[in-house]
C-alpha cells in the first residue's frame, strides 16, 4: 500500500500543476516556456499536461469547487507576478492540506484501497 503522501506527488500534484499549467496557457497567454518557470518544471511537462498525457486526473477536481478556486487564485496571482515559483510551491501546499483536511485524499486513497475504508489519519 502506498501512504498518502505517495498517492499526492503520483495522483494529486500533477494534476494541480496541470490544471495551473492550462490557464496560464490558455487563459493568460503564456507561452510553455514561461508557464514552466513560473510553475518549476519544464516546459515538455507542460505540453503534457497541455494533451493530458501527464496530470490527466484532474476530474478528481471537478466535482470540488474549492480546490478548483484555489488552483484558479494560484494561476490568477501566478499570472500577476503576485507568486514567484517557491510562493507557488507553497501555495500547492496549501491545497493540498485542504485537500487532507477536508477528506478529498481520503477518497482517492480508499478507492486506491478499500482495506482503509476506517482510516482517519488526514483528517484527525
């Protein structure tokens, strides 16, 4: 079994970047380069994440609209200039501690492994 932490940088975190990694392309007319500094990654992982090759999960978002505000104000301010890439980092962060305290990873993990259907270690 993989603890929680595992199934956030292999499930969760790319899909966060890839969501932030879609607006500033789209949205805010950044290039793949520039999306990729702001974000500190390259700019090939953005072309995945652009074609869903990488961070395809993101429907996991779809159904909270909170943790899609979040990823909006992350791309928003990262498209200001209000974030550089550490404060972006932290920002992932933030999400993804919402995510834990609020029992979303708890539902990817259970689904993941439903021997944990009585696990409450994210949320205690």
């Amino acid at each position: 079994m993989k603890p929680v932490c595992e199934v956030m940088v292999l499930e969760v975190l790319p899909g966060m970047r890839a969501v932030v990694a879609r607006k500033l392309v789209e949205k805010h007319g950044f290039s793949q380069k520039v999306a990729a500094e702001r974000l500190g990654t390259t700019q090939p992982a953005i072309s995945q994440y652009k074609r869903e090759l990488r961070g395809y999960k993101v429907k996991m978002f779809k159904n909270n609209p909170k943790v899609l505000e979040m990823m909006d104000s992350i791309a928003k301010r990262t498209a200001s200039g209000e974030l550089s890439q550490d404060q972006v980092t932290l920002e992932f962060c933030s999400v993804c501690k919402f995510m834990r305290s609020s029992g979303i990873v708890c539902e990817i993990h259970k689904k993941m492994y439903p021997s944990l259907e009585n696990c409450r270690i994210c949320i205690d």
